[in-house]
C-alpha cells in the first residue's frame, strides 16, 4: 500500500483498488485506524487523540489533494505524495 505522507509518527497510506466511500488508512504506533475524508473513523482505533487530531487537520487541509489522490487511485494511477503538516 503506498505511503502518501509521514508526519510527527503518523504514516498515511491509499491503496490503489479500494472501495468507496473515499478513505485513508493511518497508522501510528502500531495502531491502525481507516479515516473518510470528513475525518470519520470507520475502522479501527490509533488510541491517541492527539494523533486523530492531526490526522483530521491534515485532511482539512488537504482535502482537494486527497480526492485528486482518490481519482488517480481509481483509475489505476499512482496517488502520489502529499505534503505533511508543518
């Protein structure tokens, strides 16, 4: 699966042939959660606020580029990579 970002531990990947809704998995020490892109979990648990808190920042601000990721990852492209959190 491949690693879209690495920021503060949180390392966030898209897979290439997934199913919708659109989302994300994240993993941070040894957690692993999967996100949608409003921030949600729909899978699992990071057992660190502070992480799913980042986490939801960094899909706030790169909401567009998740979704163009999305695109690309649909139609069998690579994702690509987006910038962390400063």
């Amino acid at each position: 699966m491949p690693e879209i970002c690495r920021f503060f531990g949180i390392i966030i990947r898209m897979f290439h042939d997934e199913h919708n809704p659109p989302h994300i998995h994240v993993e941070y020490q040894g957690k692993k959660a999967v996100l949608d892109f409003s921030g949600n979990v729909l899978k699992g648990d990071l057992k660190s606020r502070t992480a799913l808190r980042l986490v939801r920042e960094w899909i706030d601000l790169r909401l567009h580029e998740l979704r163009a990721g999305w695109e690309r990852a649909q139609a069998g492209r690579e994702v690509g990579r987006i910038d962390p959190l400063d």
